[in-house]
C-alpha cells in the first residue's frame, strides 16, 4: 500500500500544477494591467467652460509665442488650441502636458490679452473652446 501511494503522489501534484496553470491564464486580465488614456475620448466636448482640465497630447503647430495647437487622437476633432504665457511655446511634436482652464475662444476678445496676432489663423478655433494654460510640462 504504501508503494502506491509514493506513485500517485507526484501525479497528484503534477495534476495540481496544471490546473493552477490552466486558471491562470484564463482568467481576465486584471483592471490595472493596460495604462488609461490621460484624456478620455471627448473630454473638451464634455468639459464646460471654467472646467480644470489635464491633457497630454504632441505639439502639432506653434501659431505664435503664446498660441500653439496640441494634437491627440483621444481630443475632440483630434486638436486643441491652447494659450499660455510661458516664456517660449514647446515645438512639434514635443510632448505636452497641459494643466489649465477652458474657455470659449473669441479672437476678437483675446487677442489683446494673448497677442494673437492675425485672425486668419484661428478660424478653426473661433467660438469653440480652448485651453487657457496654468501649467505646461514638456516631456
């Protein structure tokens, strides 16, 4: 009897093995296992005028030293025009974070604030929203 028991034994614990391995890998991945986008799919179209709002996106095109557009595949429309005061706009395709406030962007009325400079640049942007920079981290 006890010669049996010696061969079952390593069967039993090769059995084990195998159905913790088989449990393994069937299981769902856990909820950590893939980063989060920063930017949810349509978050400026979401965010109200007066929202804080955090996105990191590439730099498309710099319009003017305080005026540059990011690009990200999770914006709406896939772009966002973002005003600042730092002292130099970051240059494309540097990677941005951006911490700021949106408004709703009017040439007219911030071009004085901003120094814009000619309209026909903004055209895309007029009357939609934009993101008045507080914090800007170049990666």
């Amino acid at each position: 009897m006890g010669g049996k028991y010696g061969q079952k034994h390593p069967a039993v614990v090769a059995l084990a093995a195998v159905v913790l391995l088989v449990a393994g890998c069937t299981g769902e991945p856990t909820a950590g296992a893939e980063p989060a986008p920063s930017t949810p799919p349509g978050t400026i179209a979401r965010a109200k005028v007066g929202d804080q709002l955090t996105v990191t996106a590439s730099v498309e095109r710099v319009i003017t030293d305080t005026a540059f557009v990011v690009r990200d595949v999770d914006l709406t429309d896939g772009t966002l025009l973002v005003l600042s005061t730092a002292a130099s706009p970051p240059s494309p395709p540097q990677l941005v974070t951006v911490q700021g406030t949106v408004i709703r962007f009017s040439h007219r009325e911030l071009t004085d604030r901003h120094h814009l400079g000619p309209p026909g640049r903004y055209g895309a942007f007029d009357g939609g929203r934009a993101l008045a920079a507080r914090e800007i981290t170049v990666w």
